[in-house]
C-alpha cells in the first residue's frame, strides 16, 4: 500500500497543475517535501499524503491507488486541501508524519503513484497500473537469519539450528523465487515497448506457490515455536518484539522495526499484493495480447491458493489487554442471527482469544460514535458446544416457508431493477434513495429469517444460547477457531463492569466486519456478482487417511448470504471416491463456490430430531471466487480445492442467463426434447408425451414424499444420460427410470418443457396471461383466466392440466416433502411460461434481473391455477365464454 495516503472525504475534480517553467519549490513552506531527482518542465508531481480522487481505486491489502494519468498533473485543490489540513492537525496533513516524499513522472508516461522504493509495471492498454517490489522488500524476512545462525555454533546461542529452520523454514527459497522475478521482470520494464511480454513470468511465479504451500503449513508452528522460545529466552523476546530490518534504498529511514509475526506474515502478503496486481494487470491487457492467457491462468492459480490459505492465515494482530496484563487479540467478529427469547435478532459475535462476545450496534444521534451494547461473554474456558441430544432445553427453530422467502427475493430483485431504472433515466437521487432503503429492509428482513442450522453455545455454569446459520460452511469456521483457542491453557473468569465496557468499546475499532452483509450496502462499482448457470462436474477426492462414507455439498453466495445448493451421492468405504456428478446451479449474483466434504452418518442415535440438524462429519471444505473473467468460457475449467490435506477435484463452467434461458429448437425432429409438443403427440399418438407421463408417474410412485422435489438439483450427467435415452426412444427406458436416482428424473421432467421451442402456454398467449393476471376484479380475472386456458392448443391444453393435477398431489404432501404450491409455482411458473427467444428479447433487460416483474407474474399464473379448484378439459371446451383474449 502507498504508505501515506489515506481515505479521507471525497476529493473535488481533478485540476490541472502545469510546471511550465521550474516548478515551486515544495521543499520549502509548510509541506517540507522533497524531490526524488531534479523535475523537468511539464512534469506531474504526487504527494504522498494527498487522499485519492472520486475515480481511484484501492484496497486495503494492498492495491495501490491508480490515478487518472490521462489528466495533466497534480491538483491544485487538493494540494490546497492538504495544507488546510495541516494546519488544523488532521489526518492526511502531514502534521506529526515524515515529511510528505513526492514522485515526478514526466508527462505522457502511463505510471502509477508508487511508493518509493518500487519499479513501475507499465500495462498494455492506457489505464495505469501497479508495482513490482524491490529485492529489499523481499528480502525483509530473511535479514535476521544470519545473525541467529552465527550465534547458533557459539557458546551462547539465541536460538538452535533446528528452532532457527522451523521459525524461517522455506524462508531462503521463497527469497530466491522473487530474485528470479524480480531479475528477469526489471529489464523489460525499463526498455518497455508494446511489444514485451511478462505474462510467462507471473504464470512461472504462481507455478511456484507450492513452496508458499509448504511456509503455510509450517506457520502456526513457525509462530508457536517463535512465542516458545521468546518465554524461555528473554534475548530472543526483545529482538523478536522489536527486530531491526533494512528499508528501501531509497527511503530516509535506512532501519525500521517490526515485530517477528509481522515479519513472518510478509511472504503471505506478498502472495495477496501480486494477486491485485496480477488482478489489475488483467483490466488493462487486450484480450487478444500474448501476455492475456498466462496472466488468466496466473491470477487463477494465486486466487484459488489465497483461497485455500485465508482460513489459516490471518494478519489481524490488532490487540487489548487482559486484567492481569496479557494480550487479547480479536481472532474472528461477524453478524450472525441470534435466537432470544422467541425473536430472531442480528448480532454482531466477536471471538478473542480467551472470550466469545455477543454484541449489537448502539442506536447514537446524528454526529455521535457508533457503539456497541454486550449483550453477553462467554469465556472460552467455560463454552462448550452441546450435541443434538443434549440441547432439548434449547427453542426448537422456527423456520420460515420456503415460498415466503422466495417471495422477499422477488421484490428485492424488482427493486433492483426499479433502481437500475432510475439510474438509467438520471432520476431524482431522492427517488434512488427511497428505492435502497426499502431494499435494505427487504433484505434486512432476508437475512434474519433465512438461516435455519442451529448453532448452539453452552456456559458451563448455566445459559445456552443458539444462533442459526445459513451455510455449515460457516458454523464449521465459527466452531473450528473456537475449539483451536481452546487447546491452550485457558482460565475461567469473570469480567467486572469497566472491563467489560473497555472489552466492548474496542469492538468497534478492532472489528473488520463493518457492514451488514447485504448487496445495498455495496458500493456501485463492486462487481454485481454472476447470474446465471454455474455447471460444476464434481470428479473426484483424495487425501484421506482412512475409508469413509463420503459425499461432497456445494454452497454458493445470495442476496448476501451463502446456501446450499447441491450434493453428490455417497461414496460407501473407500479412501478415493470417484463421483463424476454434474451439477446446475443457478446463480443470483454470486461471487463465490464452496465445496464441503463430509463422513455420512448412519448412527440412528445420532441422527437429529431437528430437520436442519447435520450431524454428519466434516472431512474438510475450501472456497473459490467465482471470477467472471475466468469462468465466462464455453468450455471445461478444471480445478482442484485443497481442504485439510484433502484434494478434491471438480470443473466448470457458466452460462449467462440469457443464454440459458434461449429456447432452442431441436434440429433432428425425430426426438422428443426441443421439438414441438403438438409434433412430438402425432407422433406417438398420444395426448401427453410419453415422457411426461413416465416421469410424473415415477415420481408419484417413490419420489412425492422427497424432500425438496422439483427444487433440489439432480445430476446433471444422469438426466442427460436419461434424455438420450427418451430422445431415442430406447425400449431400456422403464429400466433406467426405475434404477434413477429421482432428482434426476424430476430435473428431466423440467429440462424437457425448458427446452420446448414455444413455451407450454404459447409465445401468442404470453401477454394475454400476464395482463390477466395483474386483473384485481376476481369475476373478471377468472373469466380471463379461464378464457386463456380454452385458448391453448389442445395438445399443450391438456399435458398443461395433467401436470397441474400432479403438482397438486406433490403438494399435499407439504408436511413431509417441504415443497408447497408456492414452491412448485416458482420452480415450473417461468419454464411453462418464459417467451421463446423473439418474444423474450424486450424482457430481458439487466442481467441482475434473475427475479424481474415477468419472472414474479409468470410465478403468480401458475399458482393461480394451482390454488383453482379443479379444471376439467371436457368442462373447460363445453363452456363456450365471448370474451377476447386482448385483455
């Protein structure tokens, strides 16, 4: 990060600065700057301390601020700004700082705003980019190797050998990677021309982060070792909390002091800095260019290895301090939802490393600091994590109908839209404003009545307490960094008053989760995360020490919150299961997958009484970010998650929504999926396609009673094997079904009326039925209704009420399979209903609408029909009603 700079207010516009002649002497005055070399006329000077403009961008872990270089020079203003600033003692000023050191580039040059002491990376296109590092950065953590390891053969060591290459370990190699970098990546920056490449140097880098693998795994025993030794040898605890490393060639200050964890947190940091530049790099190179694949595949490999290790690795080391003078570090906060006292309430959980603390933000008038309210502690010393059986006293878990919740995604979406709208129209902010905050409500309300896992927390002198979670991912995280705070030596206490006031009034300084976790609270320039099909091939896993019934989870991000979304079968009693299952997983603006692997569980006393118990295993669970730029192909990509020493393979790939939403015709009419239903019953001389019949009557025969039928995904692989088989019209197809597993058949049921060419309902009929449905006189919108039904083709009139019939039955069944009317409504309403590809064109509009105002009405028609008294085709076709279909 360019140290120095900080985000204060929003700056004014840009103006220009032009050094004609000498330019002013900010050496001298109330900047005392200095120059790095003599500037030249027209050149652009940058202080250090200035805040970034409105069109900056940059990241807290390291992203350097990219500033507009296609504007000529310095700002007036803001360099004014900063001398007000000063003045008044504020941050950014200078006041109390070194001395602001300033950087002139000539002008035309494509730079960015460095710190001193780095090389420029010039970019392919015209934006500016990044840095590469100089060799004294890289070398920072191995500096105090050399002198430990010759004290080592003395008659006084410090530290022994064997402490020295556990506290260091991969320390050297790590150093002669980056020199190899560095060495091979400085010459062609400084003779840099158009038609340089330096993609294969960071695809070379990110080939090597295995030796990064290695320091990772040894790193908690690299900081343990450290800590050991700092108790037992007082010299080594002073020159550990204070070490003395070299600083730039450049900088004033030739030393500066770090503490031995930050120093070994170094080479991590340095893997998240290259991420961003590889990141930013990316933005700016041509697709076409040599150098546009091999930064890809780079960025993928550091993204998905930053992944794996984020669990492991954390930098916080922000502190406070015990009653007897210890250090108490915030290891993990987050807003979880809380049941108390019957009512869901959004808390905000901080784990230290002695104490768990629940919290909720103060409600402070306008001008006044944010606080929080403890609304209780547990000390780690006295929690205990209570099984199923043992929390009968804990409330049962209100969960919210499935239908109820699809609804608030709904409106949330045609909110979004409305916003977009808005945007798009240069509309009143008053009006965008009003637009957000009812957002923010309706997934305020999302977010605490979604979650539906119990996480139960027990005091061992007395109260329990239970949140509920939406993800086992994220209970498994929340448990994992507990019980690994309590292998150590911890002792129970009571806090008094003060310090709990001191404890809680450093919550909201030490947090890092400072937003409620909606998509209204996003800044307009985030990414809108993906929508559409994630196809996700779940091939195989390795890693384990012994045989296991093993099954994978898939988890995936929306409206803020993760859910599960899809699970291999089981793998019975092997080390190596070799699932090869496809998965399609519709994504609403999703930017990570999460795959979780887990022992099954067939100890009936073991097994929950509560439905959103899971008592099975977790083996291990890793996380990917969904990277549009990666994952927008149309073919394969595959890619491996490391999980506690376990590999498990998968490969993807994503389709927009509107190209998986395209009804396209079959071009060999001699099937049945993607061919016309009125072709397909003349054929077969039926009224309703075999197909549907056979996979209605396989569900109604072992599937009605299915949790999640119709909503749960099936295998991808089998309901293609199964569409084959129906598209050739094979005699083996009553064998098939009967060996299928039934998400599979259902998923056929669905894909079949997906790809019909012409929607169930019929292109003609569309705006008729969402006209209809939007009548609110109830003698009218049945006669409407009615009307439009005795409209349809009798082929797709018929197979229209055998499958409503059918819904009904699956729904009378609600108790057992949790799919309500409104469910099947959402599931089938826009594959029945959704325009064939002329007709949808002008309904599709931004690619967050995945819940857009036809997507609501296409659901409202087909529940209308659901909750309808039954319909008879013979009464429908006797009463004979004059009333147009132009509504």
């Amino acid at each position: 990060m360019v140290q120095g700079i900080t985000e204060g207010p929003r700056a004014p516009a840009w103006p220009s600065l032009h050094h004609e002649a000498a330019p002013v002497p900010l050496g001298s005055g109330r900047w005392g700057g200095t120059f790095l070399g003599k500037p030249q006329p027209r050149e652009r000077v940058v202080p250090r301390h200035v805040a970034a403009p409105r069109s900056a961008k940059h990241d807290f872990t390291g992203r350097l601020w990219t500033l507009p270089w296609e504007s000529p020079a310095m700002p007036c203003a803001i360099l004014e700004r900063c001398q007000r600033r000063r003045a008044r003692g504020q941050p950014g000023a200078g006041r109390g700082q070194k001395p602001a050191q300033l950087v002139a580039f000539p002008a035309g040059s494509r730079r960015a705003l460095l710190p001193v002491g780095h090389t420029p990376v010039p970019c392919h296109g015209a934006s500016p980019t990044l840095t590469c590092p100089s060799s004294q950065t890289l070398s920072l953590p191995r500096q105090p190797m050399k002198p430990l390891k010759a004290t080592a053969t003395t008659s006084q060591p410090v530290l022994t050998l064997q402490q020295i290459e556990t506290i260091f370990y991969k320390i050297q190699d790590i150093y002669e990677i980056h020199k190899e970098f560095y060495d091979s990546l400085c010459p062609k920056v400084q003779q840099w021309d158009s038609n340089v490449t330096m993609g294969h140097l960071f695809q070379k880098l990110a080939s090597q982060l295995g030796v990064y693998k290695a320091f990772v795994d040894n790193y908690k025993i690299a900081l343990e070792t450290a800590e050991k030794c700092s108790q037992s040898n007082y010299q080594f605890q002073k020159i550990s909390e204070e070490l003395k490393v070299k600083g730039p060639k450049d900088s004033k200050d030739s030393h500066t002091s770090v503490t031995m964890e930050a120093l070994l947190y170094k080479p991590i940091d340095r893997v998240t800095r290259s991420t961003l530049v590889l990141h930013d790099l990316l933005k700016h190179t041509p697709a076409d260019h040599p150098d546009y694949p091999l930064l890809q595949d780079a960025l993928r490999i550091s993204q998905n290895f930053l992944s794996s290790i984020n669990e492991d690795i954390d930098p916080r080391r922000t502190a406070v301090t015990t009653p007897k003078g210890e250090t108490r570090q915030l290891i993990k906060d987050g807003f979880l939802v809380e049941l108390s006292e019957g009512s869901r309430k959004l808390r905000h959980v901080f784990l230290f490393t002695d104490v768990l603390l629940c919290a909720k933000l103060k409600k402070t008038g306008v001008g006044k600091h944010q606080q929080y309210d403890c609304k209780w502690y547990v000390p780690l010393a006295d929690l205990v994590f209570p099984s199923p059986e043992e929390s009968e006293h804990c409330p049962q878990v209100h969960v919210i109908p499935d239908h109820e919740l699809e609804d608030m995604k709904m409106k949330i979406s045609a909110i979004k839209s409305e916003v977009q709208k808005e945007k798009a129209n240069k509309g009143q902010s008053r009006a965008i404003e009003r637009l957000k905050k009812k957002m923010f409500e309706n997934e305020f309300w999302l977010l605490l009545n979604s979650p539906a896992i119990p996480f139960r927390i027990h005091n061992r002198n007395g109260k329990s307490y239970l949140f509920l979670l939406s993800s086992d991912y994220e209970r498994s995280e929340w448990r994992e960094a507990i019980q690994r705070l309590q292998k150590k030596d911890l002792q129970a206490f009571v806090l008094s008053s003060v310090e709990l006031q001191v404890l809680t009034g450093s919550c909201f300084k030490l947090r890092t989760v400072h937003n409620i976790p909606v998509t209204s609270n996003k800044d307009d320039d985030e990414s809108p995360g993906l929508y559409g099909f994630l196809h996700v091939i779940v091939h195989s896993a390795k890693g384990f020490e012994q045989s296991a019934n093993l099954y994978c989870t898939l988890e995936v991000d929306s409206f803020g919150y993760f859910v599960s979304k899809a699970k291999t079968r089981v793998f019975r009693d092997t080390t190596e299961p070799q699932w090869n299952e496809e998965f399609e997983i519709e994504l609403e603006g999703s930017q990570s997958l999460r795959i979780l692997c887990y022992e099954k569980c067939y100890d009936k006393t073991k097994l929950n009484k509560d439905n959103n118990e899971i008592v099975d295993k977790i083996m291990g669970k890793g996380q990917i970010q969904l990277d549009p730029q990666a994952v927008q192909t149309k073919n394969w990509h595959m890619d491996v998650i490391e999980m506690n020493g376990i590999k498990v393979e998968f490969s993807m790939k994503f389709t927009s929504r509107d190209m998986s939403l395209k009804r396209t015709p079959s071009k060999k009419q001699t099937g049945v999926f993607g061919v016309k239903i009125s072709v397909v019953t003349k054929r077969e001389r039926s009224k309703v396609p075999y197909i549907v019949r056979q996979c209605i009557e396989e569900v109604e025969k072992r599937g009605i009673e299915e949790v999640g039928i119709y909503r749960i995904s099936g295998v991808a692989t089998d309901i293609q094997a199964l569409k084959a088989v129906f598209d050739a019209n094979n005699k083996d197809i009553l064998v098939m079904l009967s060996d299928m597993d039934i998400n599979a058949i259902a998923g056929t049921l669905k894909l079949y009326f997906r790809e019909l060419p012409e929607p169930l309902l019929t292109d003609r009929l569309y705006p008729a039925f969402m006209e209809g449905i939007a009548l609110s006189d109830p003698a009218a919108k049945e006669n409407c209704m009615m009307h439009l039904l005795r409209s349809l083709p009798d082929p797709n009139l018929i197979t229209f009420l055998f499958l409503l019939e059918h819904l009904k039955r699956v729904a009378e069944k609600e108790p057992i399979n949790k799919m309500s009317l409104h469910n099947l409504a959402t599931v089938f309403g826009p594959t029945l209903l959704r325009p064939s590809e002329g007709e949808s064109k002008a309904h599709l509009t931004l690619a967050s609408d995945i819940w857009s105002h036809d997507v609501m009405a296409q659901v409202q028609v087909l529940l209308y029909y659901l909750q309808h008294p039954p319909i008879s085709f013979t009464e429908l076709k006797r009463n004979t009603l004059y009333f147009s279909t132009d509504v």
